[in-house]
C-alpha cells in the first residue's frame, strides 16, 4: 500500500499545528495582555470616576453651606444697618 498521503498528511498536520502554536505566541497572547491591560485601565478609571463623583458631591454640600451662611451674614448685616438707620434717625 502507498501510504505517501498518509506522510504528507502527517508532515503538514505538523507544520500547521506550529503555525498555530507560533501564531498563538505572536497574537493571540500579546493581544490577551493587551485586553486584560485595558480591562484593568478601565476599572481604575471607574473607580476614580466613583472618587470624583463622591467627592463632587462632598464640595456641593460644602458650596451648600457656604450659600446658607453667607446669606445668614446679609441678613445680620442688614439687620444690623436697619438698627443703625433708626438709631440715627431717632437721634
């Protein structure tokens, strides 16, 4: 029997199966780093997005106050000016 299909068979299922190794070595897993890489960018980038917004927030509340205190100064100040207006206006 001519078994020379059958070594040509052979030989090629070799040189393809290194094809596919050497392949796997020049692109497969560079570009699984590169994946994995850009996942882990992208997980620290929502999380400082989480600290930016939690800290938005915080700077809100304390524009917040800020607002309400400095509106409660006016009207201690022009409570103030009234008082001095009738005081003079008396004397």
């Amino acid at each position: 029997m001519d078994f020379s299909w059958l070594e040509q068979a052979a030989q090629l299922t070799i040189v393809l199966s290194f094809c596919g190794v050497l392949f796997n070595y020049v692109v497969i897993r560079p570009l699984n780093d590169s994946i994995r890489r850009l996942g882990d960018a992208i997980d620290n980038l929502r999380e400082d997005l989480k600290q930016n917004k939690e800290q938005l927030n915080r700077l809100r509340g304390e524009v917040d106050e800020i607002k309400y205190a400095l509106q409660k100064a006016h009207d201690r100040i022009d409570e103030f000016l009234k008082k001095e207006a009738s005081h003079i206006g008396t004397a």
